[in-house]
C-alpha cells in the first residue's frame, strides 16, 4: 500500500493526462458497442463543446494545484485532520480519505450548486447537453471548476490527506465519472448491485433527467453511499429519462461552447433585473 501511495504522489500532469484521455477512449469505444440508449447524434460534433469545456477544466486545476499541494503539506506538517486524530493501518487510511475527499470534495460542493440558485446558474452548463456520454462526464463551466476545487482544498483541510491520496482520489474520481456518464447499456441487475456501493450508469443517468425531481437527486461522484444515507437517492425506470433541463432545451445554443460559456452570465444578468 505504501508503494502504491508513493506512485500516486509521484504521479506527473502527462501520467494524469494519460487516464483522462484512456478512459474517455475506452467507454467511448463501449458506448459504440452496447449503447445505453440510441442518441441519434454525431458523436464528434457533439462532443466538440465537451471537450472544450474539458480544456478548461484542465487549464484551472493546473493553475491552482500547487494550493492542493500546500493544503496537503501544511495538514501532515502540522498533523491536522481526521487522518492524524488516531494511527490507522494504510489501508484504512487510504480508504476513509478517499470517502471524506469524495463526500466533501464532491458530493457536497454538487449539493450545493443545485440548492442555491446562482450557482445552478453555473452548474446548468453541465446538465444541458441533450445527448449525454461520456464526454458529459467534463462538460463543467470553469467557475465551476474553481467550486469543486474550492470544495476539494476544504476536504484536504478536513481529512488530513497526504497527497497521494489527493490524486488517488482525483484519478478514481475521472474513471468514475466518466463511467456513469457514458452511454453503455450494463445489466440491470448488476447495475443495480453496483448502485449499492458506486454510482452506477443507470442511477446517474436519474440525475440527467429533464425535470425535477429527478435533477435533484443522485449527487454522488464515486460513492453512491451520500445519496443512500442523506436521503437524496432516487430511482426512474430508464425509458423514461430524458435528458437535459427543462428551462434551456434548446439544442442548437446547448452545443455551442460561446453560449455555454456566456450562460450563467445572462442567467445572473436576468435573475438581478
């Protein structure tokens, strides 16, 4: 466990880089073969804004991620955090740093942008595209980017997580994400046993659903355990979900990266006026 931790904290931006863009070639390719649903989409074309958004995602983090290696330093310097109240076997302290990192770091911070309105406004960037895939899984106004970083600095502040947990937390948080975004087709049953311990395509897929309730619902990132126990899990029959958000369902402006780059703006500008 140790060597394992020792390569997630010596990991470089390129090995990063490299599970980004593996993962998203690799559920890609599965959506091709056993679709979730049919799209009827160009999946280039669509994918275009995504990945612009994606660049963006990548260009804050990478700006900001010498704060992540400061808060991670100064929390083990200082021993500060829930990792460092009692001596726990590696192992154990891997595994509860990765569910405070995903409680804090993503449940949280994806709760609150639904609840308070003008940070929807921000996080609406992300539920109005209409064909959701894997490509979905980045498709993050970059305010938002810098409100999940925000969110993950607190959860570094509150576990005490040595950096390489960080990482090991923020790789498994790219897989995961880009896996119950994507548009694959898994067995009902395994999904459901999945959805017990991760979030799974099909309870994820809840979330994406037009109109609410469903919309507030399944906030979880790897652990599908927040949505369980803080009572905002909920279930739709995938027939009939569907996808985007019943105030911006235009698919023309929802695809164009000006117009989703400029949306929580207008959104802010109307909400005051």
């Amino acid at each position: 466990m140790e060597d394992l931790l020792m390569l997630f904290e010596n990991i470089s931006s390129l090995n990063r880089a490299i599970i980004l863009i593996a993962g998203i070639t690799f559920f890609w390719f599965i959506e091709g073969v056993v679709p979730f649903k049919y799209l009827n989409y160009k999946k280039w074309r669509h994918s275009i804004p995504n990945f612009l958004l994606t660049l963006t995602t990548i260009v804050v983090n990478f700006l900001l991620a010498y704060m992540l290696v400061f808060a991670s330093d100064w929390t083990n310097q200082n021993s500060f955090g829930v990792l460092h109240l009692i001596s726990l076997p590696t192992l154990i302290s891997i595994i509860l740093g990765i569910l405070i990192l995903d409680l804090v770091g993503a449940y949280l911070p994806h709760f609150v942008q639904h609840k308070v309105k003008l940070l929807w406004y921000i996080h609406i960037v992300h539920h109005t595209d209409n064909k959701v895939d894997t490509t979905t899984a980045n498709r993050h106004h970059p305010l938002e980017s810098v409100i999940r970083f925000s969110f993950t600095l607190l959860a570094i502040f509150i576990s005490g997580a040595p950096i390489g947990i960080v990482l090991m937390y923020q790789s498994l948080s790219v897989i995961a994400s880009q896996f119950n975004h994507a548009n694959i087709q898994i067995s009902d049953k395994i999904d459901k046993l999945l959805s017990y311990v991760i979030v799974s395509p099909n309870m994820h897929k809840v979330h994406h659903h037009f109109e609410l309730p469903y919309t507030d619902s399944n906030y979880g990132n790897i652990f599908s355990i927040w949505d369980r126990i803080f009572g905002t899990y909920m279930e739709l029959n995938k027939s009939k979900i569907i996808y985007g958000v019943d105030t911006d369902m235009n698919e023309t402006q929802n695809s164009k990266f000006m117009s989703l780059i400029e949306r929580p703006f207008k959104k802010w500008y109307n909400y005051f006026n």
